[in-house]
C-alpha cells in the first residue's frame, strides 16, 4: 500500500516536472519568423496599408502614419515600387533585410532609393525596428525631403525667325512690358534632402522650359530699321506686311514717353492720301486736269498756300498728289466733298476702328466740322485730324495689298488673348486702290520725294505737319513689294528732308 502512493507520488512529481518543463518551452517559444515579418512589412508597404505596416512595428511612433502620408502627398508620390533583398541574421535574435525602391513622383519622375528593414524580436514576436530612414535613410537624424518649385528666367521674345532681337533694336520699350504675359506657370522642380548641419542637397531637378515667344518682328528688317534711325533723335519708323498685318519692325526713338503705337501727331500732308481717296470716290478722275496756283483763297475764308507758294498752273489730279498741292486739294475739297464725306473716307481705311496688336494701339480721328476753314485743314492734314505713325503704316499697307488689315506684334491667338479681337480684314475698293498705288509711284517717281535716293520700286507719300509748339513734324508712308512703312521724326521739319532720308537707309540696309 505504502509502495503505491509512492508510485502515485512519483508519477505526480513527474507530471509537475513535465508541466513545468512544457511551461519553460512554451515560454520561450517565437512567434513567425523574420521571413514572414519581412515579407508581410513589404507587402503592405506596397499596397499603402499603414495600418497593417504599423501593427508589425515594435512600439511605432505616434506620427507613423502621417509621415508616410505626408512624404507621399508633399513629394507627390504617384507610386512605389519595392524590392526585397536576401535576409541576413545579424544576431541570434534580430536580422535585416536590405531593399530598393522606386518612387515615381509627379513632377520628376522615378527616384530610386536603397533601404534597409531591420528586425527583432521582441515580446517573443518578429517585430520591424521602425526609425526615420526606414522610410528614406535620407530621412535619418532630423533629415526632411522637400519638392521645391525652380523660377522660371524671364520670358524671351523672340523675332518671327526664331533668333534674339537685335541689340538697340529701339523696339525695348515695347517688348518689356510684354514679358510678364508670358511667365505665368512655368516652374521647374527641385527634390531637395536638408538636414541640420549640413548643405541642402538637390537629388532631383526638372529646369523651367525657357519661355520663348515668337514675335512677327523680322531680324533683318528690324535691325535696318533701327539702323536707319541711328543719330535721329525722336523718330520712328515701322514696317508692316501688307499681306497679313504682321508688323516686321517697330523702331521707336520717339522721347517725351510718346509712343509711335499709341499716340496721335497731326499727320500733315500723308493724310491727303485718304482725301485722294475720298475725292476719287466722288468722281475725280487721277488724269483730270486742276489747278496748283502758289495760293488759293476758299470764297468769303482763309487763303490757302503751297510750300513756298510755288505755282504749277493746271496739272493732273495724280502730279497734284505727286508734288502735294496743297492749294489742289484745299479747293477740291471744299468744293466736292463734306466734312462727313472726308470722315467716312479715314474709316474706311482704318480710322476709328479698333487695333489689336498684342501691345495695344489706336489709329486717330476725323472730327466732323461745318467750318469750310477747318474742313480744308483737315483735308491737308492739319486742322483737328490726328493719328498715330502705327495708323499711317496700316494705311500704306492697304493700299499695297487692296486689304486693310489690324497690324500686330504676336500671333493671332496671342492677341486675342491680350488684346481681344482685332477688327476683321477689310477688302478695299480695287478701283481707288488701283489709283492711290499710280500716284504714290509718281510720288518717288517726279514728286517730292523723287531723286531722294529711294529705290525705284518704292511708292510713297511725304508729309509735313505744322504744329505750334515748335519746328513741324516730318512724315513719309510708302511701300514696295510686301513691306509698307511709315517713317516719322517728331519736330523734324520737312517729310522729304528728315523722313525720306530714313527710308532710303533703311531699304539700303535690308
């Protein structure tokens, strides 16, 4: 009996003993592998599930997942691509598993980056050893990433060719204020690693595209242009493409803050080319015979003079224009014509009509008169009649192509979007059109500005505009093939003395 109970006995010793021993096992037993922690870490790394990456974290940070949120969102993380290497031990209870990655980001496209997972067990569990650079080891030691947007240069406009616009082209002050329009949005990219102590590093960059903007301004025939006017102080010339508008050169040497585009200068006797116009229209034929006595008196009104009160009898309505009678026109005028005649006639070819040109612009004004005294100035081109050189070369390019057309700066989509839309083309009577071109010939051809040095293929008309705070403007509009111009020296005195001359160096100079 005694000897049973000790058998019992040593049978529940035995089963302690083994309980105990099962109990110290089952103790030390870990839970997974570092295989499976690393390969389950990766996988919802991967899939952007930071719920499931942070319960495989020992003791993750409070901001675990909005660092990983906010790197994706500040550097514009489009996707990530992972690449585990071979786990390695690295003691008996920890290991690590080296990685590559690619980020590919909005703005700069793949980044690839290299990592390392490390691991360990921790309350008998395989757990990641989550730190900063886990994530990027840029990120180590108060490292941050940052995209940062790269300024773009200045906008360069460009002639229609593609090059720089020539140096002291005089066309400065038009160009400037255009660059603005053209810099909106256009940035470049910079992925910048900073970290304390140490120099901002760039580990990516995307450079602004240069802004380039093609102009319709011409190289060749800017720089003549701007040659042309070298030693003229307050001058301009332009030059214009009859067959489109396109302005090939603008050169502006106009002091005072006048601009050539924009502000109107009595236009002397270049504006008898729209009363040709006007009284062609009412009859009067290019060869009819009319008189250019040195002076003529309107009845009952102001006398009325040629320059130096010349007299050239009877001539034709064209040797008229040619040698710019203004005695011809003055009678003519007020004897065919109304205020309202003269008026509707400067519309027609461009007056009061809206100029879009990307840099703005306006053409000038025929006010209407009952006064025969004001009429006839207007009809010479003084009196109240105003416009702008910009106005005169749209005019000497209708006349060339029968067509007149908004002169502009920029492309048509670029000035519609500045400017709004320009006026639409006008097609011309090919009768008076056919007419004006005959006597602008005759203009270089025997008139005042004839053996003046122009090619013989040029047509123009010269005009000088008397004005009361001093020496009077200088005027020539012309054109020959397809480039029509308008030349102006503000207080320069006679059209064939100051203006024809630029012309001449300027068709030299092409």
């Amino acid at each position: 009996m005694r000897r049973r109970r000790l058998i019992v006995l040593v049978i529940a010793v035995v089963a302690i003993v083994g309980a105990g021993a099962f109990a110290v096992i089952a103790s030390n037993r870990i839970k997974g592998s570092a295989a499976q922690t690393a390969a389950a870490y990766f996988a919802a790394w991967g899939k952007g599930d930071l719920l499931a990456m942070a319960r495989l974290v020992h003791q993750p940070p409070g901001d675990f997942s909005v660092r990983h949120r906010e790197l994706s969102e500040d550097l514009q993380v489009e996707s990530l691509q992972l690449t585990p290497g071979a786990l390695r031990g690295t003691g008996e209870e920890s290991a690590e598993v080296p990685f590559s990655g690619v980020r590919v980001l909005a703005e700069l496209g793949e980044w690839p980056f290299d990592g390392v997972l490390r691991m360990a067990v921790r309350d008998r569990a395989w757990k990641v050893l989550w730190t900063p650079e886990t994530l990027h080891p840029l990120l180590k030691d108060g490292g941050t990433l940052e995209l940062t947007e790269i300024d773009a240069s200045p906008a360069e406009l460009v002639t229609s060719e593609g090059d720089k616009i020539p140096v002291d082209s005089y066309a400065e002050a038009y160009l400037e204020p255009l660059r603005p329009e053209f810099e909106q949005a256009n940035h470049g990219w910079a992925l910048v690693a900073k970290a304390p102590g140490r120099p901002d590093q760039r580990l990516l960059t995307r450079k602004p595209e240069a802004e380039v903007e093609r102009t319709t301004l011409s190289r060749p025939v800017q720089a003549a242009a701007a040659r042309a006017l070298d030693g003229v102080d307050d001058s301009t010339i332009i030059v214009i493409r009859p067959s489109t508008g396109e302005i090939l050169a603008l050169a502006d040497r106009l002091e005072d803050n006048y601009s050539a585009v924009r502000d109107v200068f009595p236009p002397g006797s270049v504006f008898k080319t729209i009363t040709a116009a006007a009284l062609l229209k009412s009859g009067l034929d290019p060869q009819a015979q009319v008189g250019c006595p040195g002076t003529y008196q309107i009845p009952f009104h102001r006398l009325y003079s040629n320059d130096g009160e010349v007299d050239r009898g009877v001539v034709t309505f064209t040797d008229a224009f040619a040698h710019s009678c203004n005695t011809t026109f003055v009678e003519q005028t007020t004897t065919r014509l109304t205020s309202a005649d003269l008026r509707v006639a400067a519309e027609e070819w461009g007056f009061g009509r809206s100029i879009a040109t990307g840099i703005g612009g306006s053409c000038g004004a025929v006010p209407e008169t009952d006064d025969p005294d004001m009429l006839a100035a207007d009809a010479i081109g003084q009196g109240e009649v105003v416009t702008t050189p910009l106005c005169m070369a749209a005019l000497a390019a209708a006349v060339e192509s029968g067509t007149w057309r908004s002169p502009r700066l920029l492309s048509k989509e670029q000035v519609r979007r500045i400017d709004g839309v320009p006026h639409g083309d006008v097609v011309m009577d090919s009768r008076l059109v056919s007419a004006l071109r005959d006597m602008m010939a005759a203009v270089v051809d025997h008139g005042t500005a004839g053996g003046a040095g122009l090619p013989a293929d040029v047509s123009g008309k010269t005009g000088t505009a008397e004005v009361p705070d001093g020496t009077s403007h200088a005027w020539f509009i012309g054109f020959r093939d397809d480039l029509a111009f308008c030349v102006f020296v503000r207080h320069g005195g006679s059209g064939r003395s100051a203006a024809v001359p630029i012309a001449a160096r300027f068709f030299s100079g092409l």
